[in-house]
C-alpha cells in the first residue's frame, strides 16, 4: 500500500506515527510546501524575541522521517507536478 500524506504539520506527523503502530511496510509519502521541516507556533513568539533557539520549534527530532520510513519530499505542493517513487 501507498500513502500520501498532504502536509508537515501536527496531524500529519500523528497520522504516520498511528500509521507505523499499524503497518511497518507500507509506503508512505509525505508533501511539505515548506523547506523546512514542522514546528510549533507555541514557541515562535520567544524565539522572534531571541528566547528560544530554533532547534526548540522541531515538532520532532532530526531522524523522524528516516526512523519511520517516509520519504518527506519538501518545498512539494498538491498543484505541482509530483512523482512519487
């Protein structure tokens, strides 16, 4: 099975963390129109306020996409022309 995941943000990362309790064989795609990966807007105030470092606002940590076997095509958008392997 193949899955595209739409999206960089909290459910997405829910979505493939539920799907992976599941499946750990499936495929699974995940399109991001942003080049960076997901963080919270809870800390985003402190770090324009130079509070918090960027490394805080990860929603998860640098090996979430390797560890869970998704390939993150960022800087992808729905309307582009996407080919996923």
């Amino acid at each position: 099975m193949r899955i595209v995941i739409v999206g960089d943000e909290p459910a997405a990362l829910s979505s493939v963390e539920a799907i992976r309790e599941k499946d750990g064989a499936c495929d699974i795609t995940l399109l991001s129109p942003e080049a960076e990966r997901a963080c919270t807007p809870c800390f985003l105030a402190d770090h324009v306020a130079g509070t918090v470092d960027t490394g805080r606002l990860a929603l998860k940590g640098d090996d979430f996409y390797e560890r869970h076997h998704v390939e993150l095509l960022s800087g992808q958008t729905v309307g582009q022309t996407v080919r996923v392997s």
